[in-house]
C-alpha cells in the first residue's frame, strides 16, 4: 500500500512523523462522548487508512534494510548526567579534604599554644623548686662563649653542677641548659639528682622541638617510677612527646601508669593529661 502522493516524496520516517502530528490533532478535536455524525465518521475511516498505510509503509522499510527502528535517548543528556555526577564526586572530595585541613590547622594552633605554655611551665617549675630547696649554692661561674659552662673538673660539687645549669633554664638559656643538664647525666650517671637532671634535660630538648631526645630523657628520668614531685610531669612530657613522634598507643599506655603510679598528681598535672589523652584518642 503506498502513502499519498503530498508525502511520497519524503522518507519514511519523515513521513510517519508529520502524519502523526496531523492526526493526533485530529483526533483530540474529536470528543468521545459526543455520538459520531456521519461526517465525522467518515473522517474517522480517512484517519485511520492512513495510519495503516503508514504503518505499512514503517514495516516494509524495516523489511528493506534489515535494521529494526529504535528510539535513542538523546545524547546530550546522558552527556549532562554524566557531568553532573563527576561534579558531585568532586564536591564530596572538596568537603572531606577541607575537613582535613580544618583539623590539620586545629592541631597546630594546639602545638603552638602547647610550646608557650611549656615554656612558661618550665619557668614556673624552677622557681618553685629554688623556693623548696635551700641549697645555699653559689651563683654558678660564668660560661663559655655559648654560654654553656665548661665542664666540671674533678671534685666538683654535683649540687653546685646541678644549680648552674637550673640558673641557667632561670634565665631563658634553654640552649646552655640543655647542654649543662647533658653534661651533668654523663658526668654524674648514678646520682641521686640524676633523674631529675634528665628531667628538666628533656624539658629543654621539649622546648626546642626535639620529641624523640626529650623522649629518651623522660623515660630515663621516670625509670622506677619515682615518687617525687616532678615525676606526674615528666609521665605526662613522656605522653606528650609520643604524641608528637605519631604513636598514640605507647602514649596511652604511658597515661594508663599515670593514673595508677601518681593517683594524687597535681590538678593541673591531670587536666593536661586528659589533653593529651584526647589528642592521642585514648579509648
């Protein structure tokens, strides 16, 4: 059956949706509730003639080349989909690295806070200790160009060698300090101010940013775990430093022994513990 020679001379296709078109218009126009006259019956017979003709026409072309006839999405839409998912996995990968910055920024403004108040700590400390104790040393002699004092000849008084290089810290000489309290726990290995000496050595290498040799002098300053007044400190400095050498687990551990070796710690000894314990995400 052949289309209507108005149509002949466009492809099938082309055909088939321009009779559409004419016909459901049409066919809206006509109400179902309204009885047919006969006029409009016979548009009714015309209309549907030539959707068969049409319909034949749509077959016999897919007979002809042998593809059958698919409706495809629109290309440019799934392109849009697509984009639009690429977008939301780099919103989400956006939103979870400023999270990490956020915290990466929050730790330092801590470190930061954390290296003042140590500093003012360390003051504090030493002038307590030099109210309690009444050694009656002399003012230590003056020091080498660095400002560290020579190393101690044989005989020297061990209290006198431990006081200069406290008046040292006094002073803010962390550097001269450091090298005093040094010599002093190799020259004086088993002394009784031994521990404390590698106590405050550790507070000075704290200061400078030397985690892992504050973290060797605190552990020998708190080896037998002393019952003076500067061991909770020194556990809480030893968690502090493993903290910062990034591993929390030994930092919790040292936590656990400070609860159960100085249950009577200072509360400002405590609090900064229970910071600690924080920052390593002690369970």
């Amino acid at each position: 059956m052949r289309a209507p020679a108005s149509l002949r001379r466009f492809g099938p296709t082309t055909v088939a949706i321009a009779c559409l078109l004419i016909a459901i218009p049409a066919a809206s126009q006509t109400s179902l509730d309204d009885p047919l006259d006969a006029r409009d019956a016979k548009r009714l017979d015309r209309m549907e003639k030539v959707m068969r003709e049409l319909r034949a026409i749509v077959f016999q072309s897919q007979r002809q080349s042998g593809v059958p006839i698919v409706v495809q999405p629109a290309d440019t839409d799934a392109r849009l989909q697509g984009i639009s998912d690429r977008l939301g996995d780099l919103e989400q990968t956006l939103t979870r690295l400023n999270g990490t910055m956020e915290a990466l920024t929050r730790d330092l403004d801590l470190t930061r806070r954390d290296n003042v108040a140590l500093k003012a700590q360390v003051a504090d400390l030493a002038t307590r200790l030099t109210a309690l104790e009444a050694s009656g040393a002399p003012a230590p002699a003056a020091g080498d160009a660095y400002g560290a004092p020579p190393a101690p000849p044989p005989g020297v008084d061990p209290a006198e060698a431990f006081s200069a290089a406290r008046q040292l810290m006094l002073n803010g000489d962390y550097d001269g300090a450091e090298r005093a309290f040094a010599a002093y726990v190799a020259d004086y290995p088993d002394g009784p101010r031994t521990p404390e000496a590698r106590y405050w050595l550790g507070k000075t290498l704290t200061v400078r940013g030397e985690d892992t040799a504050a973290a060797g002098a605190y552990i020998g300053a708190i080896r037998g775990w002393p019952q003076t007044a500067w061991a909770p400190d020194a556990t809480v400095e030893l968690a502090r430093a493993l903290v910062a050498l990034r591993k929390p687990a030994d930092a919790c551990q040292t936590l656990g022994e400070l609860g159960r070796r100085y249950p009577k710690a200072p509360v400002a000894v405590k609090n900064r513990a229970a910071a600690t314990a924080a920052q390593a995400r002690c369970g």
